[in-house]
C-alpha cells in the first residue's frame, strides 16, 4: 500500500504539533511519510514532551534548524519552507509516490513574504499539476461544496462571479462529483439575498448566474439554480434534494460545511 504524504505546514504554527499528538494517540493507522524538516519535528517533540516520529517516517528537507523555530510568530523562513513540502509532496503524488495528500496549515501572511503571489495550497498545488483551472471542494458525507473565488476581498469575490467563472466551475463540479455519485445532483447558489429576488437585491443572478447555469445545462450537466443561499443548504442537507452546491464565495460555502 502507498503511504500518505503528510505535509507539516508551518513550523511557527499547529502543524508540527498536530502531527506529533496524531501520531502519539495512533490516529495515524496507515502507512504515511511526512514533508517537512527532520529537526524541527524533533525539536516540537522535545518542547512538547511528545514521542519523536522514527526517521524513516520523514521526508527531511533540510530547510529549517531547531535554531529558525518561532512558535507563534511570522517567519519568512518557515513560511518558504512550508511552501516547498507542498510542493514537493504534489511532486510525489504525480509520480505515483503516495496515495494522496493531508496538508497542515500553512501560514499566508509568512508565504507571501517570500512568495507575493501565493493564495493557498489550492492554487500552488494547481500550479504543480499545471491545471489552469482550480477551485476548493469541501467534502463530507452530507455536503459537497465548491467556489468560485476564495482567498480574495468580497468586494473582488462579486466583481469574479462572471459567467464564463461560474460555468467552469459549475463543469468542475460536476466532473468530481460523478466520481463520487454517478447519479449526483448539483446545486448553485445565488450571490445576493434571496437570489437576488428579480433583480430587487442585485442582478447578478439575471446576468451572469443564471446564464451560466442554462449553459450547463444545456450541455447535460446535472445542475440547478441559483438558489437562495439562506435555503439552500437547508435542502441540501436536511431535504437531501442536492449532493453538492456551487458557491459564489468563500464564507458562503466554508461556513455551512464547517457547522456540520
């Protein structure tokens, strides 16, 4: 069997910590190899008084010294250094190396004071994978979330919500979910209160959501919408009227999923 590549995410965080008391209770039951720098590992074991993981265990990247370690503070060092697991364990999933990924959090105040452009893990794993067209999906067993902008103000999240953004996540959406459920149905959400209600509260529903859905649609996919948001999970999860939901910003999506 594969391991997992576990990424340990910034040392000034909860990651180490995390993986450590994971390992320590046996909640990590597979085989699995750790991204991240053997001596920092060790040094959070030490401080946390915490079993150390076996050597063998650790993809040892050579980056960080028990000397960089700064718990609960901004680190640029750690920040690159959490930067490049990711990478790396992507690197070893496309080769076939692990099974899949878990990545512990990264810090993207710490990321981009080496790497401006970074958003999170979503978008630098897509860069890896040289897929131009990427999106969060939260999945659980009573909801499946996706979104058509993240990590960006609200006031840019409205200015994204376009049509031809929507209808390539709507198709997204729709090619993971048929993976899981042949047979699931997808739901989209609205931006504005109550969907909007005719253009009374905004008319992004009339010009770019609903168009966007009718698009996908008429190409076969199994899509509705859009919903009220304030409705919509409630059918979704209560009703189970919908296997997943398209939504057109970050909070709208994480916020359901993460009350379940």
């Amino acid at each position: 069997m594969k391991p997992l590549g576990i990424t340990m995410g910034d040392s000034s965080g909860v990651g180490p910590e995390i993986l450590l008391k994971a390992a320590q209770a046996g909640e990590l039951d597979g085989p699995f190899v750790v991204y991240g720098d053997r001596a920092v590992i060790e040094e959070c074991a030490r401080r946390l008084h915490l079993e150390p993981l076996p050597e063998s265990s650790i993809v040892d990247h050579g980056l960080m010294t028990a000397v960089d370690l700064t718990p609960g503070r901004i680190n640029a060092k750690s920040g690159a250094a959490a930067r490049a697991y990711v990478v790396s364990a992507a690197r070893a999933a496309l080769a076939g190396e692990i099974a899949g990924m878990v990545t512990l959090p990264m810090n993207k105040e710490a990321t981009q004071l080496t790497d401006p452009s970074f958003t999170g893990h979503t978008e630098l794993i897509g860069e890896v994978c040289g897929a131009a067209d990427v999106t969060i999906m939260l999945a659980s067993q009573r909801l499946i979330v996706t979104h058509v902008s993240t990590h960006c103000s609200l006031r840019e999240a409205i200015d994204r919500c376009r049509k031809p953004r929507i209808l390539k996540i709507i198709e997204l959406t729709c090619a993971a979910v048929k993976k899981l459920n042949p047979a699931a149905r997808v739901a989209v959400a609205g931006l504005n209160p109550h969907a909007g209600e005719n253009g009374l509260f905004g008319r992004e529903e009339i010009e770019q959501i609903r168009p966007a859905v009718l698009a996908a649609q008429e190409r076969g996919w199994p899509v509705a919408g859009p919903f009220p948001p304030d409705t919509l999970f409630y059918l979704a999860v209560q009703r189970n009227q919908y296997d997943a939901v398209v939504c057109m910003y970050h909070d709208q999506g994480h916020i359901p999923s993460k009350l379940l």
